[in-house]
C-alpha cells in the first residue's frame, strides 16, 4: 500500500517526537537552509538532466524540506503542514481568477501570467 500525506506528516512528528531521531529533533529552520539549498539544486540537476527515476527521489527530498519546516512551526504553535496547504490553496485559487473566478478565461499562456501578475500586485498593494 502506497503512503499517504497523513503517513508523512506521522512519519516527521515521530522522527522530531521524544523517541525520534537525535539529528532530525536537533535542526531548526535556520539549520536546514542548507539542506532545502542543497535538495533544491539535486531537483533542478535531476530535471535537467531528464532523470524521471532520481526527479521522484529528489521531489521527495523537498517534500520533506516542507514538511520539517511545517513540524518546526507546529511545535513552536505557530502554524502546521495544514495551514501551509490551506493558505497555498487559496493563493491559487486567487491568482487564477481565469479559472476559479468570473474573470474571462486566458487564452494563452502569456494571458494566464499576465493576470497572476496582476492578482499579485493587487495582493502587495492591499486590494
């Protein structure tokens, strides 16, 4: 049976938990820039590389990036893995006003980046 994001975030909670792991419990936000640097660049050498096989790995690898730094934040009560989900959820649904809202659809793909611009401006702007 194939894990689940629930299996992920239980996975991380227990590798940060009391019985856990000394090194995973130990890093920080700050201690793991570098490994977020170095996950994003294996990921970036794996597209580029057209490497499906070691991209799934490398994926992964950030994925766990996220999800260290989402347990980090939920054991400082300052926001969990869901929050990250919901707030993302929304951004997206707000950037493309094209396709979840009642503004006209984007034509191309230069019209759909354009209207992301402009939905974020107005986001930075405060309207």
């Amino acid at each position: 049976m194939k894990a689940t994001f629930e299996d992920l975030k239980q996975t991380v909670s227990t590798l940060r938990g009391p019985a856990g792991c000394p090194w995973d419990k130990k890093q920080t936000h700050e201690t793991l820039i570098s490994c977020l640097q170095n996950e994003s660049q294996e990921l970036i050498d794996a597209i580029h590389n057209k490497d499906d096989e070691n991209m799934k790995e490398e994926l992964g690898d950030v994925l766990l990036q996220v999800l260290m730094h989402a347990q980090i934040a939920q054991e400082e009560g300052k926001f969990d893995i869901d929050d990250v989900m919901d707030y993302l959820n929304a951004k997206l649904h707000r950037r493309h006003p094209h396709v979840f809202g009642n503004h006209a659809k984007a034509a191309t793909p230069e019209e759909a980046l354009a209207l992301w611009r402009e939905m974020k401006q107005k986001e930075r702007s405060g309207h």
